[in-house]
C-alpha cells in the first residue's frame, strides 16, 4: 500500500526521486525507488540532457501491489523499488534514449522495454553489477553534500 511505502522509506528501504537540472517527475505519486534505481536515474538523466539539450521525464517509480493499473504483469517488480517508466520522447532524443538504454542492457545491470500504451519505456535497474554500484556510491555521495 502507499501507507506500507511510505514507512519503508522512512525507515531507509527506499530513497526519493526529486527533480533536479538533468530530470523532472510527472504523474508520481510516489517518488521513491531504491538506490541504484536513483542512481541510474541520475546517471541517464545527466548523459541525456547533455545530447538531447532537455530534462529526462520520469513518469512512475515505486507502485505498490494495490496500486498496480489492469495491464501490469502479476509479476511486476514496480513494487520493489528497482523500476521507473519514462517518458518516450521524440526525434534524435528517442533515438538515443533507444541507444542508450540498449547499451546498458547488453552491459547488464538493466532490462529496459519499450511499452506502446501508454507510449513509455520501463526500465527495471538490478543492484548488484559493479557499474551499478559505482554510480550509486557517487550519487550517494553527491547527496550528502547537497543535504549539508
């Protein structure tokens, strides 16, 4: 349940995704996901704005299992935290979005699927790979100094 997310992250289970220069949020109701997920998030969101001149469009993070629409899998990782959609942009950005994300996925450490309703790409982001894990030790140190 949202309530049942919530406490999770209170209790550090799950970060939260806020907007920043490279990415903005549309439509979450609940913007928290896991650290790698954050990670990744910051990540792409970085290398995108920079070939494609705007911000990457987040549009679900963290969906708890009551809250899932009628067309998601029973087997959805949404609930984990370890999955964000995105919007599906246009033009030269789609195409390296597409790219990008292809990439990433033959590198392991992602599964990304481009969904056509609504038009978006699902991205589940897997924790362990040591790539991973080196983009969220820099975004967790990145936050620490903004929280000071």
């Amino acid at each position: 349940t949202a309530s049942g997310v919530r406490r999770a992250a209170r209790r550090g289970r799950f970060v939260r995704l806020k907007a920043t220069a490279d990415y903005r949020l549309h439509g979450v109701s609940l913007p928290y996901v896991q650290l790698s997920t954050r990670a990744f998030v910051a990540d792409l969101a970085k290398r995108y704005r920079a070939a494609c001149g705007q911000r990457l469009v987040v549009t679900s993070a963290i969906r708890p299992g009551s809250a899932q629409p009628a067309n998601a899998s029973p087997r959805s990782v949404h609930p984990t935290g370890m999955a964000v959609d995105l919007r599906r942009p246009t033009g030269r950005c789609l195409t390296w979005l597409r790219r990008d994300l292809l990439a990433q996925e033959r590198r392991g450490g992602i599964e990304a699927t481009e969904e056509r309703r609504p038009a978006h790409f699902h991205v589940a982001v897997y924790a362990d790979p040591p790539h991973k894990r080196a983009a969220a030790r820099r975004e967790l140190a990145h936050s620490a100094g903004r929280d000071r």
